[in-house]
C-alpha cells in the first residue's frame, strides 16, 4: 500500500450507500425480508472493502478470504416497498487474528431501522488456517463520532430438546464467489425452514449466529430447531460429516 493510499484511508474508513427496497425483497406486508436487510449490509461492506483495498478480490493474490465468524443482526423497523434506506458500515477494530465490522441501516428521516455487528477471521485458502491481520489494518480507526456496536456475543444456547427437523440440498445457486456456502445464505437456510407454528404473528426482532464450518455443492445439512417463549434456538448440521456448521438464536416479537 502506497503512502498516499494509506493517507487517503486514513481519513474516514466508513462507507455509506443509499438502497431502494425493490419488490423482490420484500415479503407479502410489503417489509422488506430480514435476509434482504443482511444483503443491502453486505453489499455495502463489500463496497468499502474494495474502496479499502482488501476485498475478497485483493485478498485473493495472496492466498486469502474473509472467514465470517459471527454475526448479530437487530431490526429496530422493517422497511417498506420503495422506501429509501441509507447503510453505513465500516471495519470497527482489529486484533491480530480478528476484525470487526459494524452495519447500520437509516430511514431518509435519519431514524436507525437495523444494525448489525460481526466478527471476521482471514484465512490462508491454501492452508486453511487463520492468518494474521495486517501491521497497516490495524492501524486503521474509525471516525470518533461513530459509535462502535457491541461485538457479537460468543455464547448461543445449545439445542436440548429437538422439537422439529428439516433436510435441505445446497444447490448450484446457493454457492458464492468464494466456492462455498454465503453466511446469508446460512441464515436463509435457518429462517426459512422454521415451522410456521413457532412464528405465527410474529416478526424477527434479532437473530445472533455463528458459522462453525464451511459447505459445499452437493452436500445435505439438516436444520434443526428447539422453541421457548419468544426465542429459538437452531442449528445447521453436515449430515454425512455429522458436524454442526452454524449454530443461531433468534427473538420474535
């Protein structure tokens, strides 16, 4: 990275978008889905990942991906059919192996609808190991007048008594441009497959998950559930592996 590279990131590492909620993304009320919110966020942050300089694209030449580890989502107001939406995001901070990015959704009036926070590793795709964050990332900060999100929490309640199961296929069309499952598409997988009994009259108030392994074209995982008052606990497992690759709690109200 170039002096004058550096100096400009250094000025504000934040990136702002304004969306329009299309019709494909919003569910019979006319709100928009809380996965299309997820993706409006991620398509933001992949814009200032690039604007950065250490998108999956630059990472790419050096043998490295983004990992998502964890991610917290909180829908405040769901937006409507052809409503303005402004996302800002931005790289929070940085530890030697961690990085945390936060996410913000704004109604036009400046009232916060959404916000997320998430927690990232890089990864050597050759070793599959984690690698260290680099000397000049760390370095960067935040604007002082943003306020930094909670990091995701670490700890989701475990699945104790099975309640309901449902197997699911990935397809071709469920793979990103890492060759692997999309951590949205993670979250479809649990939200979309909750029996209607458990939700019924209910709106998605938060959902907390975590990604455990990754997935591949071809495999079947089953996504199991387990309901208590207004929270559910869910779990995606490998069925030939039999291994556990995300685990989540969702809050309804």
């Amino acid at each position: 990275m170039t002096q004058v590279v550096y100096d400009q990131l250094m000025k504000d590492i934040r990136y702002q978008e304004w969306f329009k909620i299309r019709s494909h993304e919003v569910d019979p009320d006319k709100n928009v889905t809380p996965i299309n919110i997820l993706k409006l966020m991620q398509e933001a942050s992949m814009t200032n990942a690039k604007e950065l300089r250490v998108s999956v694209w630059e990472l790419e030449k050096e043998n490295l991906a983004w990992v998502l580890i964890r991610k917290s989502l909180h829908v405040q107001s769901y937006p409507l059919l052809g409503q303005k939406v402004k996302v800002v995001t931005y790289p929070s901070s940085f530890d030697r192996f961690l990085a945390y990015r936060d996410y913000k959704m704004y109604a036009e009036n400046g009232d916060l609808l959404a916000y997320a926070s998430s927690t990232w590793t890089l990864m050597n795709t050759i070793t599959r190991r984690m690698a260290k964050i680099s000397a000049e990332l760390m370095e960067l900060k935040v604007s002082a007048e943003e306020k930094i999100l909670e990091p995701p929490k670490s700890k989701i309640p475990p699945i104790l008594d099975l309640q309901y199961a449902e197997k699911i296929k990935i397809k071709k069309y469920d793979i990103d441009w890492n060759g692997h499952v999309n951590n949205i598409q993670y979250v479809k997988y649990i939200l979309e497959n909750i029996p209607q009994r458990f939700i019924e009259g209910s709106t998605l108030k938060a959902i907390n998950f975590q990604i455990k392994a990754e997935c591949y074209l071809g495999e079947e995982i089953v996504s199991e559930y387990q309901k208590s008052d207004n929270a559910i606990c869910h779990q995606l497992k490998a069925v030939e592996r039999d291994k556990i690759v995300a685990i989540a709690e969702s809050t309804w109200r």
